[in-house]
C-alpha cells in the first residue's frame, strides 16, 4: 500500500499492513522452499540417470571366451534370454555364474528392472521360500 501524500499513514493503515506482515512472510517463504525443492528434485532425477547409464554399462559386459570355448553357453544364454521363465544356475563356486545370470537379464526384456542376485548356500532352508517366491 503506497502513501502518495505527504502526510504518514493512519492507524488503519498501519494494521493492515501489520496484519498482512506474516501472511505474505510465509508465502514468500514458501515460494522459495518451493523453487529449492524443485532444484533438488531435478538434480536427483539427472543424478538418477547417471546412475541408471553407469549400471546398465557395468552389467553388459562380454564375457571372456564368448568367441571361443564358451561360445555354446553363450548362444544358450541368448536363447534363454529371449524366453519369459525363470532360470535356476547350478555350478560349482566361482565357475561364474552369476555372470551368466546377468548375461542372461542383459538380454531379457526385463533388462530395464533391477538385477537381484541371491546366494542361495547363504539361505537357511526355513528362508529359502520366503526369499526367494515371497511369503
């Protein structure tokens, strides 16, 4: 409210202004914890894109000997891959085959969704089905 004359403002005046003071305080204080939060969010969503590119180039990586004395478990991987059913690895430890797995998801149609691998020889048995097909 501006005063044009000379003269200074009346008490009506004043408590207008004084009772308007917090009101507009708070909306001021709101636009701009609006137009942080905003900032922020657009941050974690680019940082959430980084992120998303730097897995899905962590886990399609080739596997070494793909071209050579694996190349049959590779082209087993793709088949496998292109079907919609669930997959159980057997092997020995450290024969890779959670490599395999992640081979496998890389060429899924479900190679956008996380990527879970679960030790099985860590589960108890009482957990196991819990674990792995939920409660």
């Amino acid at each position: 409210m501006a005063n044009y004359r000379h003269h200074s403002y009346n008490q009506e005046q004043v408590d207008l202004l004084t009772a308007l003071n917090e009101p507009l305080a708070l909306a001021l204080m709101n636009g701009m914890r609006f137009k942080e939060l905003q900032r922020m969010r657009d941050l974690l969503a680019e940082d959430n894109r980084m992120l998303k590119n730097e897995l899905s180039r962590a886990t399609i990586r080739p596997v070494v000997g793909g071209d050579l004395g694996l190349k049959p478990v590779i082209e087993q991987v793709d088949r496998t891959a292109a079907l919609d059913n669930p997959v159980l690895l057997l092997g020995e430890t450290g024969t890779g085959k959670e490599l395999i797995a992640r081979a496998i998801h890389a060429g899924s149609r479900r190679n956008r969704m996380p990527f879970v691998s679960v030790n099985c020889g860590s589960l108890s048995p009482t957990l196991a089905d819990s674990e792995l097909f939920g409660h």
